[in-house]
C-alpha cells in the first residue's frame, strides 16, 4: 500500500528491548469534499501514525512540514478510553519512504552536501527545489469508513 502526506511533528526515535530502535511520527492526509445539495466545501484531515525500524538515522530528515510518500500495511487499533469511550488509531508500518518534500527548516547547503541528487538506500530523495511539481496527497476514505465502522461495532 502506498500513503502520502505531511509529517505532522518531527519523528521521535525510541529503543526497544535494548538493541532495536524504531522511528515514530505521524503524518497528516488532507481531502475536502461537498455534500450533496450543499455549496459548503468540508475539509477532512486524517491522522496516521507512522512506524519505520529499518533505518533510525532516517528520522533526523521526518522533520514537522516534510511530505513523504510510505510504502507499507495499514493497522486498525481500536481500545477503550479512560471514560469508557470506544476509540480508534491508524498505524502505518513503513517498509520504504520516499521524501517528496523536505521540511522548511532543514538546511539546503547540508541537503546539497549529503544528497546532491543521489540515492538514499534505493529512495529517490527530491531536492527542495522540487517541492512545486512534488505537491500533491493521496485519499484514505476507506479507512476513515473503516475507523467509524469499527468504532460503531465497539459502542
């Protein structure tokens, strides 16, 4: 499966059992649409949080405003809150990334010197340059059905 979207706060590295690290962020997909027999565009953001344990370094460029474009599975987690309320998260498990767009903040000369239109492990890495003809999100309405499907069931 294939998501793309913006990085929504700079990707947090956490070890697990002492010898394995796993990089964590997430990611926000934009859509709007218009109700039928309405003039009123809506705006929907869905939220998914990302897991990536091939590569820890990578987390130092998933900076809050990058766009990246993940290749992975999808998970549906679905508990109950402190108030007893049924609730639901996505977490998309990464087996590769592409950075379409790097964050605003990251520095272009240390983008220039480390990748200067190479390859990073197979990933094509787009200069920020690129950012215009690198713009754009995919949708994930069949995953919000899913949450609000799953969180019925639960109620």
């Amino acid at each position: 499966m294939e998501i793309t979207g913006r990085v929504t706060a700079d990707a947090v590295v956490n070890k697990v059992n002492s010898d394995k690290e796993v990089v964590n962020f997430s990611i926000a997909i934009n859509d709007s649409y218009k109700p039928k027999r309405s003039t009123e565009v809506r705006e929907v953001t869905t939220y998914i949080n990302c897991s990536y344990w091939l590569n820890s370094k990578t987390a130092q460029w998933l900076k809050k405003g990058a766009i990246v474009q993940l290749f992975g599975r999808i998970s549906l987690n679905v508990y109950s809150s402190t108030e007893g309320k049924a609730m639901g998260s996505l977490t998309f498990h990464i087996n590769s990334l592409k950075f379409l767009v790097f964050a605003k903040s990251a520095n272009s000369s240390d983008i220039d010197h480390i990748f200067s239109g190479r390859r990073l492990r197979g990933r094509t890495i787009c200069h920020p340059d690129e950012e215009k003809e690198n713009y754009f999100l995919h949708y994930l309405y069949f995953f919000v059905y899913t949450i609000n499907l799953a969180l019925k069931i639960c109620i």
